[in-house]
C-alpha cells in the first residue's frame, strides 16, 4: 500500500529595510558640534527580527547617541582611523521606524577635508531589496584662521591723501 505524506512548510518571512542619513549644516568648524541623524523604516511585510544598525565615522571620535525606546546602543570603539556605534533591537515592526540622533565635536582636520558617517542596517528576517539598507552623510571642515591685529603706540599725525605704514 502506498502512503501519502503531507508536509506544510511555513511561509519565508521577509522584511524590506530602508535608511537615511542627514548632518546639516553642511560644513562645520573644529571643536563645533555636529548633529548626525539616521532613520531606519520598515515597509515588510513582516516585523525585521534582531535589527541592528551600524554607524561609521571615518575620524576617531566620542559620540554621543539618542536611541529611541527599545533600542540598545553599545559604547562606541575606535579602530585605526574609524569609530564605530552598533545599536540592535529585538524587531522593527512592519511599518514602524526608529530615527537616531548623534552627536559629534568636529575634530581638527585640514580645511576643506569631509567627515563622513556610514550606516548600516540588517536583521534576521530576510530583505529581499537591500540595497537601500545603507545611508552615508557628510560634514565638510571649514578650518578659519582666527587673526587679530592691534596697534600699539602713540599715534603719529598723518596728513591728508599720505600713506601711512604700519610694522606688524
């Protein structure tokens, strides 16, 4: 006699993140503090279990990160030339998003020079399109040198339409 097996295999659950990264203004003097954020969405159509997302600096630096609730954030580490933020939660619901702030002090690097910040977001649920799971933003350094010049001494008479000539 002939059996017959019937086995239901569960649905593939999939979960379709997506991330930005903004740090206006755009350029920034050393020592001023520049305001990063990045938002993480979910469009599903399944909660993205074990989220996680990743911040990069290209420039070691103490961050510090407004998470929102449900969400863990580790201590920053600094690597060589780079400084990395993780921060995971159990699921992003279908629908849902999480935005993050974080904040840095601009460091002392030649003027003109781009600090960046890379994200990076996956989870345990499959995503099917991640190719927008990444974000980057940029803060270019505007380094100005801060001179004054102040004139020391009795003042000279100086006539009408002459040059005058000041040792500095």
């Amino acid at each position: 006699d002939a059996v017959r097996v019937s086995i239901e295999v569960a649905q593939f659950r999939s979960a379709d993140l997506a991330l930005t990264a903004t740090a206006p203004p755009q350029s920034l003097h050393p020592g001023e503090t520049a305001t990063w954020t990045a938002t993480i969405g979910n469009a599903g159509p399944n909660a993205a279990e074990s989220a996680a997302v990743a911040f990069v600096f290209d420039a070691q630096l103490t961050p510090s990160i407004t998470a929102p609730s449900g969400w863990t954030c580790a201590a920053a580490v600094q690597e060589a030339a780079t400084t990395t933020v993780t921060c995971t939660a159990p699921n992003l619901a279908t629908q849902a998003s999480a935005s993050f702030t974080l904040t840095t002090a601009v460091p002392a690097l030649a003027h003109g020079t781009a600090l960046h910040m890379a994200v990076a977001a996956r989870s345990q649920t499959r995503d099917r399109a991640n190719g927008d799971n990444q974000a980057t933003a940029e803060v270019t350094v505007v380094a100005a040198a801060h001179l004054s010049v102040q004139i020391a001494g009795r003042a000279l008479p100086v006539r009408k339409r002459a040059i005058a000539t000041f040792l500095v």
